[in-house]
C-alpha cells in the first residue's frame, strides 16, 4: 500500500566522492526541496542553486538541482535531486537539514525502487534485475542483469498474458452462453498447447542461479597431484596449502574467481585415496560429494581413473618434470612451476562454462520466475486436456494467477520484502 511520506537518502555512492547525490521523493518533495534550493528549476532541466539552511539561511553548498514531476519520474511521485559536492561535511549538512523539515524522514533500503515497483513504474522482473545488476561482479553478471532490469522479461511476459487473456476471453464468454464447442474446438485446444510449449522452451534455457553464485568447478586427482598448486596458480595467490606430503588437503578450499568475465566458485579438494585417518576419509568423503554437484571437472590424474562427468577437463599436471614430457590423448599439458598451459587450461574451462550458462546478454530466469512459468505451463497443459468447460476455464485462471504473482500485481509481499532488503540506501 502506498504511503503517504516524504523520504530522501544520499543515493550515491559513499563520501568523499566528487559528486554526492541526494534524491527527494514524495508528496512534499518539490516544497522540502524549496526551502533549501528556493525557486525550483523546470522540470528536467538541471540548474545549478545555492542550498541554505532554512533556520539561519546559512550557505550550505551550491549544487545542481533536477525537479521531476509525478508520475513521470523514477519512482513514479514528486522528485528532487540534488548534486553537491560530495565531501562528507557537505552531504552529512544537507541529510541534517532534511532530516529537521516536519513530513521528511531517512528512505529504508531499497524504497525508492519499491516506490517505483508500486507506481507501477517497473513490474516484480525488472526489479529483480535491478537487484542483482546492483550486485554484479563480472561482466556476464552484469549483462544478464541488464537483460532483465531493461525490461526484456517483462516484455515477454505482456506477450504471454495477452495470448492467455485472449483464450481466457474466449472461455469464459462460452461459458456465459454455455457454448460448449467454441471453447472446445481443436483450434482453441491448440492455442493453448502452442502457448505451453512458448512457455516450456523458455524453461529449457540456462537458469541464473549458476550465474549468480558462480560455477562450482572442482578440482580433484589423487594425492599429490599437484591440484592445489595449481589452484594457488590460478588464483593468483597461496590459498591451499603445498608440501610433498600426501593427504596434506584434508577440507576442499573454494575460490571465487572470474575466468574471461565468467564467475566461478574453484574449489580445491582432498587427493582420492584410501584416506589413512577419520579427518582425511571426511576429506576424501567430501570431495567425492563435491565430484556429484560440480559444474566442471578438472582432473589431474590418469584419464582411466577419472570420473564419469558430462563435462571432464583432462589435466596433464607437473609438465615441466622429467619423465613428463609426452602428453596423453585428449590432455592438457600444464606447469604450475612456470605457467605453460595455463592459458589453455582457462580456454577450455571458458568455453565448457559457456554451454550451461545463459548466452552474452541473454535473458535468464531465476528460480522463482521458472516456479511461477512452470506452474501457468502446466495450467495451460491441463487446460488443453480438459473435458468440461468449466474445468478448463478455472485452469487458465491459474495461469493468469501465476503470470500475476510472477510480475507482482497479485500475492508477493512475502517476496518484496525479500527483494528490496537487497537494495542500498537511497536506491
């Protein structure tokens, strides 16, 4: 429900910055942001004013200042903006003076957003994308975010709901004239069909999540095989423990990296072999485990002892010693000591990455999107198959249903308090 307050928070990043932005957002915006800017500026147009105290008329700053009227604004209500200086004494003057006009209070985490998402200024997607584009790391992060906080699911979305509204039009107008071979002619049932397989192929794509969290990409052998030197060389940095000692990694030890712009989660793991006391065999236990959910294996061992994985790199380790010099089949020869084939080795776990993940840009769900497309795909399934009209009716009710919560405008509040948890102050 929208609230009637006015709220402002410094939006930019924390100071000293060479700009601090202050955003204003509410009913009393444009009057709060008048007693400290005087005269406001046209809507749009930046101009710069002098901000003062509006119990002494002190000098506080000059700044520039941007007016947005509601409901064409970001949040969909009265906005201002002021750009000051952004040294700390600066923005903390301004927040105080703000803070002491009556109707103005200190915006929570993620309100300008939700504001937005509550005008009606982005739906539930957007929002999410806008959540984790605020958390991106890498570049592919970023791109997927982008995909969504721009709108492209949720443009695919009002194409969906008006194919379903149009059959839901259909059904229910048969049912108010009890006619039961319009809603059930072949040529209906196939409308239906063909908007669950739209529905199905999106399913079928890459999700975020690995996306999100990184790619677990596990490297295993047996002791000694020189898997945490090379993950130390990987890494850039002494992260696993190296001696000559078999059975010296007992725990996996996981690094979060970017391989070509690609998160990954590269994790370490205990040397596979009759462990030789209860702390190794937890070890070995557990990087057998680790072997059962990675994304990408990379082996340092003899080919015929490696696992069974759909996705299997073959490492060549220790190249540079004597007696190493011929290469296997289908290996990659690589040095821990001197770098050679490391770069090789990077290629491959990029190319590998790139047949489980979302395309350069591409639109990717998260699990909730999936959960709440999957649940209108089987409604639209279960529609296509029913026998009696009403049943078929109710069905495609479920699906709009589930294409509601999915952009928001129906049972999320549970969700939204989740979502804009994630966002900074002032965003």
């Amino acid at each position: 429900m929208r609230t009637l307050d006015t709220i402002f928070a410094l939006s930019s990043g924390r100071p000293p910055a060479a700009v601090g932005l202050i955003r204003i957002s509410g009913p009393q915006a444009h009057a709060a942001a008048s007693r400290i800017a005087g005269d406001l500026p046209v809507p749009r147009v930046a101009s710069v004013r002098e901000l003062r105290d509006p119990a002494t008329d002190e000098l506080l700053d000059q700044a520039l200042v941007l007016r947005f009227n509601g409901p064409a604004s970001a949040t969909g209500e009265d906005v201002v903006e002021f750009h000051c200086h952004g040294g700390r004494a600066v923005v903390e003057v301004v927040l105080s003076r703000l803070a002491a006009i009556d109707g103005l209070r200190q915006a929570r985490p993620g309100e300008f957003t939700r504001r937005a998402f509550e005008s009606g200024r982005i739906d539930l997607s957007e929002a999410e994308g806008l959540a984790d584009l605020l958390e991106a790391e890498t570049e592919s992060q970023r791109k997927a975010a982008l995909a969504i906080a721009e709108g492209g699911l949720r443009r695919q979305i009002e194409q969906w709901q008006a194919r379903l509204l149009e059959l839901s039009a259909i059904a229910e107008l048969a049912i108010d004239y009890d006619d039961v071979d319009e809603a059930l002619d072949p040529e209906f049932i196939a409308s239906c069909d063909a908007l669950a397989s739209d529905l199905e192929q999106w399913l079928c794509r890459p999700r975020v999540e690995p996306l999100k969290d990184g790619l677990l990409i596990v490297v295993a052998g047996p002791p000694n095989a020189g898997k945490s030197s090379l993950v130390n060389l990987v890494a850039g940095e002494e992260r696993s423990i190296v001696t000559d000692v078999p059975g010296t990694t007992r725990d996996h030890i996981e690094v979060p990296l970017s391989i070509a712009g690609i998160p990954v989660r590269l994790t370490d793991t205990a040397g596979l072999r009759a462990a030789e006391d209860e702390p190794e065999a937890i070890g070995v236990e557990r990087a057998r485990s680790l072997l059962k959910i990675a994304d990408i294996v990379v082996w340092l061992g003899a080919a015929t002892e490696a696992p069974v994985h759909p996705r299997l790199v073959l490492v060549h380790a220790k190249a540079d010693l004597a007696g190493r010099e011929e290469v296997p089949a289908g290996m990659i020869p690589v040095s821990a000591l001197t770098g050679a084939g490391v770069a090789a080795l990077l290629e491959r776990l990029a190319e590998l990455a790139g047949t489980i993940l979302p395309g350069e840009g591409a639109i990717a769900l998260n699990r909730r999107q999936a959960d709440l497309i999957g649940a209108a795909q089987r409604s639209l399934r279960a529609a296509a198959c029913a026998t009696e009209l009403s049943i078929l009716a109710e069905e495609l009710r479920h699906a709009r249903s589930a294409f509601d919560r999915l952009t928001g405008r129906a049972g999320v509040e549970n969700v939204l308090d989740a979502l804009f948890a994630r966002f900074c102050l002032g965003k």
